[in-house]
C-alpha cells in the first residue's frame, strides 16, 4: 500500500508500477544498484518516487543492453564522486562499445540472410532440375 501522507510505497506496489517481481527489487538493493532504500521502524523497506526512478533508469539499461556489472560499475562512479559529470562519460563509452556490438551483429545477421537467400535459390533451381528431368 502507499503511504499517502509521506509519500513512500512499500515494495509491492513498487514492484507492480515498474512491472517487475519484487525479488528482482531485493537483489538489485542487495548488490547495490538500490543502496538508497529505507526502512520502517519495523524493518520493511519503504521507496519513494525517486526509488521508483531509479528502477526505471536501471530497466532502460537494460533495455540498451548494459549489463548488471556495467550498471555497478558506473554506480561505483557515482559513489565516489557524487556527480554525473564522471559517470556520463563512462556511460557514453558503454553505449559505444555496445552500439558497435550490434553494428557487427547487425552486419553477421545481412551476411546470414544473404547466403540462406542464395542457397534456397539454388535448392529452388535444384528442384527445377529434378523435376525436369522427370518429365523427360
């Protein structure tokens, strides 16, 4: 339920808002992805809007193909610093370095498709031949 008065949600109704389960909401606090979570008195985790954010930051990583590692690699960063002027550089060169992946991958995927459309043609042609030379 959330809280409406302090603005906080506890961990189900964040798990529903970002559509994911709230185990993966554990083990992202528990690596360290979510240092940032509080707790009730009694000990339940409560989040608020900027937990909420950040879950969604941590999808659209995902998304673009960062890795847990990488994601903690550049919260380390921002440890440490405390600004997003060293983290967003580091951030730039990941998406380099992943964008040039799909480049290649993208590149392997044409060469694909190109030699699977010249061999159906010559297996079209083959049967051609084949049912020629039945007629003859």
């Amino acid at each position: 339920m959330q809280d409406q008065s302090e603005g906080y949600m506890q961990i189900g109704e964040l798990a529903r808002r970002v559509g994911i389960s709230t185990r993966t909401i554990r083990y992202y606090e528990e690596i360290g992805l979510m240092s940032t979570v509080k707790r009730t008195e009694n000990g339940k985790r409560i989040y608020t809007q900027a937990d909420y954010q950040r879950i969604r930051f941590i999808q659209k990583l995902k998304c673009l193909g960062l890795s847990l590692a990488e994601m903690l690699e550049l919260e380390d960063i921002y440890r440490i610093h405390r600004t997003n002027e060293k983290v967003l550089p580091r951030l730039i060169e990941l998406l380099d370095e992943h964008l040039a992946r799909v480049d290649d991958r993208i590149n392997q995927l044409e060469q694909l498709k190109k030699e699977i459309q010249e061999y159906r043609e010559r297996m079209v042609k083959k049967l051609q031949e084949l049912s020629e030379s039945k007629l003859k």
